[in-house]
C-alpha cells in the first residue's frame, strides 16, 4: 500500500508541476485584493482629477465614512466635491469594483493546474485463503486537454480582466458625469429661486395697487383681475421651483451615498460665471477616440472573440481528453506462500466526434467574431458623431448664454431704469414699470436657464472624450428651483 501511494503520489506531481511552474509569478498579479484597480485609479484621476478608492474592509470603510462626513456635514458643496464624496461613498460603484475582483479571480482560476482524479478500489475482499483482499487498483487521471489549452484558457480569461477594468473605470466615469450634472441642476434650480423671489415682490406690490385703485374706481375690474392672475400664477411657479429643487437635491444626495444625518448639506445659490475662454478642441474626434474607455472595451471584446475563435478551432474534434496512469497490486497464495505482483496500468481516454464534428461551435464562434468586429466599427463611427455634436453644444451654449448676459439682460435693465424714471416724472403710469419688470424677470429666468445648460454641455464634452456617458441626473428643461432666501446655500 505505501508504495502505491507513492506511485500515485508522484503522478500528482508531475500533474501539478506540468501546470505550476510558468504561474507561480503571475499568480500574485491577480490574487492580491486591489488587483486591476490600479487601471481605474488612474483613468479616473485623468478624466475627473479626483480619487476612487476601492474598499476592501471594515476598517478602511469606517475611515472613509468620518472623511465623507468632514466633506458633507452642514457645509456648502462644491461640485469637484460632490464628484469626490460619490467616488468614496457610492455602494453601486463599489459593486462595480467587486464584479472587477471576480474578473481577476476568474484568471487566478484559470492559472491553477486542474487536480488529479485519483481512483483506489479492492477486489475479491474476504476471498478463501487470503487475509484480507486478493488485489488493489489505484489510478491517477489528468486531463491532458486542459493542460494543453491551459495557455489560451489564461489569454482569453487576462482579456476579459482587462475589460472587466475598463468596465470599472466606466462606471466610475458615469458615475461622476451624473453626479456633476445633478450638482449642477440643484444649483441653477436655486439660482433661478431667487430671481423668482425678486419678481412675487414686484407682484405682491402690484397687486396691493390694484386693489386699492380698483377700490377708488380708478382701475376696471379687468386691470385688478390682470394684476391678482399674476401674482397667483407667480405663486405657483415658485412652488413647483421650489419641489424641484428639492428633487434635485435629492438626486445629488443620492448619488453622493448619503442618508442619515450626511443629508444635512448645502449647495451653492449660483453656478459659475461662464469662463472667459473657452477650450479649443480642433481634434476633438481623435482625443475620443484615443480616451474613450468604451471603445476599448470594443476592442478587447473583439480580441477576445478571436482568441475564443482560435481556442474553438484547436479543439474542434478533440474536445475531452484524459491520461489515466496507475498500478495493480495482486497478491496470490500457493502452497501456504502468499506471493504479490505488481502491474503498471495507462490508459488514454477521449471522444470519437462521430456524430459532433464541432462545425456548428465553429460557426458559433466566428459569427461571434463578426459582431463584434460590425460593434466595434460602430462604436468608432458614433464616438466621432458624439464628440463633435458635443463640442458643437458646448460652444454654442456659451454662446447663447453668453448673448443673454451681454446683449438682453442689459437691454432689460435698461427698459426698467428709464421706466422708473419716466415714472418718478409721471410720464409712465406704475402699471407699465411692472411689465416692465416682469419682463426683466423672465429674461433673467432665460439667462439662468442658458448658463445651466452651458455648464451641461462642459459635463458632457467631458463624457464624449473620456466615456461614462449614460444615465444622469437631468433636471426640468424649464427653470427650476427653490431657495430659502439664506446667502449661504441650500
């Protein structure tokens, strides 16, 4: 018995060896619990210039809550903020990761030699004249297949990883993409509060005189009901501005992780001025297609289809194949004298494709190519089309907004001043000054809505070079949102 332990011992080990000695390096790559997450650092500080961070534990997971609560509590957001606070503290983006782990276990596996399939059986146990038994058979069986194939297996799974980490990175990109736009949402819905409040001032004022004229006889009942209307109207407005700001920053809040007492934050009461120079993108088609992650993620899917279409056709006809090596200890007695022999077996065990020839896995296999070489092609073509529609939007946005700001505002303001003073020397009756003022506000709601809609096209010339566009926070296309009247946020 101990010899043939030994015997099969030494099967088990050349099975192992045969498969062990080129992976012991490269184990270490994909066993370590960050593996691959370096990629997504690193793409994500390009594209963003703010961290992600993959929490592998209890403790690192306490650590980044009293951060995100340094960052959050009772202070006013910033929007580099509000992106850092979601890369931290989103449970979706850190499932993300989690599927990046998987990925990399998947090629750990991969590197492992497949075990041996060890077989021991005794015969003719209690037989007359013997002790115990008449034989023993042990077997060792190694698929030879799989160590054969064990090289392209690691190839194809590696493909898959690096995928698997542009797919984080996507993610993370999306992830930071949404959360800027709702930022920017939360902010213009209060910025567009406080011109509303301006404006219920003028109409509040408006309608005490009316009712006042109206009680003299000075003023129709036609004139009062015009004055109440828009007084009543401006009310509403500034409910419904006021729900969705509140929905907007509840979006933010949502996808920074927040809940609890972190909920406790504010944002600013204006966006940012509209930058003086805008960015010159002349190449704007070949910086998307250099960065854009989802493009390389095509790539490395069709890479990876003709290494599963390779793989399919080296095993077409052989696709199960097993070495089954071991001995046979027979003991037999005669004339009192137990003697024992000791036969060595091998046997060679695979499947004859009488009925299969591996014609239709072939076909499966090469049509899968061809899509993803048709995928791939599309994606370039419709990565070109969304960086120049994207930075088409960004510079007439700024355009548009920058015409509100320098052309009608002004011309506004200047309509409302000489009314005012035309009024002061009874020229203009007080009536014509309040058109004149609603009118300035609705340009100032117009003027709001543009600037928003600039810094939404910056968010997404963002995602058209670097990718992760999809699913964002979008507020109402009209204006917007609600304010306390306090300076220092909501």
């Amino acid at each position: 018995m101990r010899r043939i332990a030994r015997q099969m011992g030494a099967v088990s080990l050349l099975s192992l060896l045969a498969g062990a000695c080129a992976s012991t390096a490269q184990i270490s790559e994909y066993s370590e619990p960050g593996a691959g997450f370096s990629t997504v650092a690193e793409t994500t500080r390009k594209a963003t210039g703010r961290s992600s961070v993959w929490i592998q534990n209890q403790e690192h997971a306490e650590s980044l809550k009293k951060q995100v609560h340094g960052l959050v509590h009772k202070k006013t957001v910033s929007a580099d903020t509000a992106i850092q606070v979601a890369l931290l503290n989103n449970r979706g983006l850190q499932a993300a990761y989690a599927d990046l782990g998987m990925s990399a276990a998947d090629v750990w596996q991969q590197l492992l030699p497949e075990n041996p399939r060890v077989s021991i059986g005794t015969f003719g146990i209690g037989a007359p004249g013997l002790d115990a038994f008449r034989s023993i058979e042990g077997t060792v069986a190694a698929n030879i297949l799989s160590l054969a194939t064990r090289k392209d297996r690691v190839d194809l799974a590696d493909t898959r990883f690096r995928q698997a980490q542009l797919r984080a990175a996507e993610e993370t990109l999306r992830l930071a993409g949404a959360t800027r736009k709702a930022w920017i949402d939360a902010v213009s819905g209060f910025e567009a509060v406080q011109v509303l409040n301006q404006a219920q001032v003028a109409a509040d004022a408006a309608s005490e005189l009316a009712e006042k004229l109206g009680e003299t006889g000075a003023l129709p009942k036609a004139g009062q009901a015009r004055e109440h209307v828009f007084y009543a109207e401006l009310t509403g407005q500034k409910a419904e501005a006021r729900l969705a700001a509140r929905l907007a920053k509840e979006e933010l809040a949502r996808l920074m992780g927040l809940w609890g007492d972190e909920v406790d934050f504010f944002v600013p009461d204006q966006l940012p001025a509209l930058p003086g120079r805008l960015a010159v993108k002349d190449a704007v088609e070949a910086e998307a297609l250099k960065n854009r992650v989802d493009l390389q993620i095509a790539r490395l899917e069709l890479e990876a289809m003709s290494k599963s279409y390779r793989f399919t056709e080296a095993t077409r006809y052989v696709t199960d194949l097993e070495l089954i090596g071991g001995l046979e200890v027979e003991r037999e007695r005669d004339d009192g004298e137990t003697s024992t022999s000791t036969t060595p077996q091998f046997e060679l065990e695979f499947v004859i494709p009488v009925f299969d020839s591996g014609k239709a896995r072939l076909r499966k296999a090469e049509l899968a190519y061809m899509r993803a070489a048709n995928l791939l092609a599309e994606r370039a073509v419709n990565i070109r089309s969304e960086a120049r529609s994207a930075y088409t939007a960004y510079r007439s946005t700024h355009d548009i907004a920058r015409h509100y700001q320098t052309n009608v505002l002004p011309l506004r303001t200047r309509i409302e001043e000489e009314g005012l003073l035309t009024n002061n020397a009874m020229f203009t009756n007080t009536f014509e000054l309040l058109a004149d003022t609603r009118a300035k506000t609705n340009a100032m709601l117009l003027a709001g809505r543009a600037k928003r809609d600039f810094w939404l096209a910056d968010a997404d010339l963002s995602g058209a070079i670097f990718g992760g566009r999809g699913a964002a926070g979008g507020g109402d296309s009209e204006a917007i949102a609600v304010a306390d009247s306090s300076g220092g946020g909501h």
